[in-house]
C-alpha cells in the first residue's frame, strides 16, 4: 500500500505554478543574485592564482554563478523553475551593479538557467534526485562554457570583419587619391589649350584684352579730377 500511495503521488504531481511557487523561486532567486554581485568581487582573487599555477584552472571558481538554477529547480520542481531562478538572479546581480555589463550578465544568466533546465528536462521533470540535479548543474556550466565561446568567437569575426572593412576602405581612398592627381596632373598639361579655345568662343579673350584701355580711361578721368581740384583750389 505504502509503494502504491507513492507511486500515485508520483503520478498525481502537478506542474502548474502556484502563486506560492513563484514567491518562493523568487526570494530564492534575489538571494542568489546578490550572491552572485558579491562574487562578482571576489572571484578574481582566486581565478588569478589558479590561473597562474595553470591556464583555465580558474574556471573552477565559476561555480557560485551556476547554483541558483538547479537550486529553484530542486525546491520549486516546476518545469521553468530553473530557467526562471537563474534568470532572476541576473537581474537582481545586474540591477546591483557588476563589471560585465548588463548584455552580459543577463544573457549569460539565460544561457545558464537554459542549461539547468534541459538536464531536468530530460527526465520530464518526474525525477528529482541526486543525478538530475547533478546533470542540471554539468549543463548549466556547459551552457556558461558555450556562451562565452560562441561570444568570443563572435567578437573575434567582428573584429576581423571590421578591419578588413576599414583596410578596403583605406585602400579605395588611397587609389581614389592617386587617381586624381593623375588626372589633375593631366589636366595640368593639356586641358589648358581647351579651356583657352573655350573661352575664345565666349568673349572672355576680348574682354581681357579690352583691360588695358578701360585702366587707361580710368587713369584719364583721376588725372582730369585732380586738375579740376587744383584749379578750383588756386580760384579760391
């Protein structure tokens, strides 16, 4: 009977989040988060001297941001449960303020929660033991490990792709500008007959060359005027 009554409750469980349930996965996600910005401060200490002893050992000391999934997921066993707690725990860590920025953490918080609910996942969220939570937490890092591998390739094409954007940029200028001092060059020494043949056809070359009587009028005229001056002031 005991087996019996088990083996019903079991199959009577159910996956409808209650109003209880997203309060308790919330204060355990806001716990986590401020955890996880006070980790935020510290991880570097220990990351740096593991790190130094051999490259990639400080990884280990990722584990404080890879707990409030499986945790939620544990206590909550609701599907989403884990997703919503790692979530949550981003939030409440980028509200408070980290060095990663808020792209970051939130969507490495997401990538993690993902992962923990996949590992619950696999056993329709029927199992809630040692080994699913196990398998939650290796995925939820898993998932932490892949995000920042694809995030860092991704910058790495972008950097690549912009510089040789800028290096093409850089090299159409350079042959835009050799063009044209070729070309100004060229027009230097023989578009300057044509632009004289041109201008022949629109009276420009006899009007300069109408200059020099129109200097001579005008000089005629200042020396009339001041003839004029002199005489009216020898009259007066």
């Amino acid at each position: 009977m005991t087996e019996e009554n088990q083996s019903s409750a079991v199959r009577k469980h159910n996956n409808k989040w209650r109003v209880v349930d997203i309060v308790v996965a919330a204060i355990i996600a806001v716990a986590s988060g401020v955890i996880f910005w006070a980790w935020d401060f510290i991880y570097a200490v220990p990351t740096a001297l593991f790190d130094s002893l051999t490259p990639g050992l400080g990884g280990l000391f990722h584990f404080m941001w890879l707990f409030a999934g499986p945790l939620v997921a544990i206590i909550i066993r609701k599907p989403g449960a884990a997703f919503f707690g790692e979530t949550i725990a981003a939030v409440i860590e980028t509200l408070l303020g980290n060095p990663f920025g808020v792209a970051h953490a939130l969507l490495i918080g997401m990538a993690q929660g993902l992962g923990a609910e996949i590992g619950f996942a696999v056993f329709a969220y029927r199992k809630w033991n040692l080994l699913t939570v196990t398998l939650a937490g290796a995925l939820t890092g898993l998932s932490n490990g892949l995000y920042e591998w694809v995030v860092r390739r991704l910058v790495d094409t972008a950097r690549r792709c912009v510089h040789r954007l800028l290096r093409h940029l850089r090299c159409r200028i350079r042959r835009s500008a050799h063009v044209v001092r070729t070309e100004g060059a060229r027009q230097n020494r023989c578009a300057r007959p044509l632009r004289i043949r041109s201008y022949a056809g629109t009276g420009l070359i006899v009007r300069c060359k109408q200059i020099p009587h129109h200097i001579k009028v005008v000089r005629d005229f200042l020396v009339m005027a001041h003839r004029m001056t002199t005489a009216y002031e020898t009259t007066a």
